[in-house]
C-alpha cells in the first residue's frame, strides 16, 4: 500500500526546519507537519511574507529570515538556532535569467545549492536527527557537471541547464553527506528527494513568457503540491526509511504518483565527482564540515 501522510506519527516535541517555507511545497510540507504535533520553523528571505501563511496555519509555527543568496544571512540565521531535528532544505529558483548572489555565486547554484551547503554545514552540530535535501528530475537534463566552472566565469549562461546543474548538485550533496555522516560513525542521516512534477510557483518566475502558459500545462502531466510534499515528508518522518535511496513519485516518467525508489543519473553516482563536489563547496563558501 503506498505511504501517505496519515502514516506520519505524531510529531510532538519535534523541531523542522524548513527553507522557504512560505508557498509551494514548504508550506504543504509545514501545514503537515504542523498538523502532526511539530514546531516547524519558516526560514523564508522575506519573512513580512511568509508571516500570514505562518498564521493561517493550525501549530506552532515561527518565521525567521533567512536568505541563502547571502552567506552573511545564512550565518546569521545559523546562529540563531538552538538543536532541532530535522532540517528540510526545500527552497530553490528554477530557470531564472542570470545573475550573481551576494558572494558573487551564481544565482540557481549559489541558492539551490551552496547557500543550502553552507546552511547545513553550520547547523549539523544541532540537527539531532536528519537532513532532507530537495532534488529534481530535472538533474537528468545536463549532461555533465562542470565541475570546473560552477560559477559559470569561463561559459555561456544556459538558464535550463544552471537549473540542471543545481539540481543535481542538491542530489549529490544529499548522497555525499550521507557518506560522510556514515563514515564518521554518526547517527545522522541525509536524504536526496524529489518532488515530480506540480504547478508551484518556480513555473511562474521565470521572467519569460511561459510565466503565464507553463503553470496550467504542468497540472496536466503533474501532481499536486499537497501530494508533490510526499516524498519530502516521508524522507522528513518515516523513521525506516533508506537513506541510501532517491525518493519520489516514479510514474510517467518520474512526474507524479506515490513515493518510492527511483532511479537517477550515472553522474549522479560518480564517488570521485561528488567528493569533487563537496570540495569546491566548502572551498566557494568557506564552510568546512565537522563530523
């Protein structure tokens, strides 16, 4: 029978955090959460925003502000908070025109996945049980990782293929981390995840536009948000659950239906390109890792 929400446990005395919280999948994810006994924490950029979704839903539920296009932000929030147990690094941009963060990343890989790196690399001290890090299928799209120019100083700017990249990026860390938290004797655990395909609002900021025709054509050979959460909510409580898996929906073509094993791409699996990877994000943010 396959895993719904009503199989969550009851969540009382359990802390989330969740990266931008404040639409989409984080808020399915937090009203959930929230619903089952848990204290979710919205770690959302503009947090007079996510204050009214914060009030609207049932739980004990807290916004703070952070903001992953700034690793100064990320400090900031990091040094805010007290042990949790779970941290959900849920927010992204998805194909948006270029541009740089803050420190000079670009903006999809400096988000999507160095301002989460940085984020968890702060934090691991106090997660007392997971990390669940959201993927796509959308990582299958590119067909290498540049490992050489992540920051996009030495090619032209592909906006589907900066999300790829991003992507897969989130993927890899999400393994990586797992390894390493093995390796370390921890009880830890890192999960990688994806959502399928819905219609949230990542169709719609794309400044192009298919800002206005991709959000209906997606409800068609998608989900919903509320069940596009899935995979990020069983990863967030099942406590059997496989870190070693990638989660999510695996039908027509991986875009929607129930949470189980799905399959990702050859690279995504590389040992040396993910140790690669996790030694130009520590050096691009300066976050080194204490295990």
């Amino acid at each position: 029978m396959a895993w719904k929400p009503t199989d969550i446990a009851d969540q009382s005395g359990r802390t989330f955090v969740i990266t931008g919280a404040n639409g989409g999948l984080g808020a399915e994810t937090t009203r959930v959460l929230a619903g089952k006994g848990a204290t979710v924490i919205m770690a959302c950029r503009n947090a007079s925003k996510a204050q009214p979704i914060a009030d609207a839903i049932d739980g004990d539920v807290r916004v703070a502000a952070l903001d992953l296009a700034d690793l100064a932000s990320v400090r900031e929030f990091a040094a805010q908070q007290g042990e949790f147990d779970v941290l959900i690094n849920n927010a992204g941009l998805m194909n948006v025109p270029f541009s740089r963060t803050a420190d000079g990343f670009e903006t999809q890989f400096g988000v999507n996945h160095l301002g989460h790196f940085a984020l968890t690399g702060l934090l691991l001290g106090r997660i007392r049980d997971r990390v669940v890090s959201i993927a796509s299928i959308a990582h299958k799209q590119t067909p290498k990782l540049w490992i050489d120019d992540l920051n996009y100083e030495n090619r032209r700017y592909q906006r589907n293929l900066a999300y790829a990249q991003a992507k897969l990026a989130n993927l890899m860390f999400g393994r990586e981390l797992q390894r390493r938290l093995t390796e370390a004797g921890s009880a830890q655990k890192s999960y990688a995840v994806h959502p399928g395909v819905s219609a949230t609002d990542l169709f719609a900021r794309t400044e192009t536009p298919l800002d206005r025709v991709s959000k209906p054509f997606i409800k068609l050979i998608g989900h919903a948000p509320a069940k596009a959460a899935h995979s990020t909510l069983f990863a967030a409580t099942e406590p059997d659950a496989d870190p070693a898996v990638y989660w999510g929906p695996n039908r027509w073509m991986q875009s929607q239906g129930p949470v189980e094993a799905c399959p990702s791409s050859k690279i995504s699996r590389d040992p040396e390109l993910l140790r690669r990877l996790w030694t130009e994000s520590e050096r691009m943010t300066g976050i080194s890792y204490k295990f």
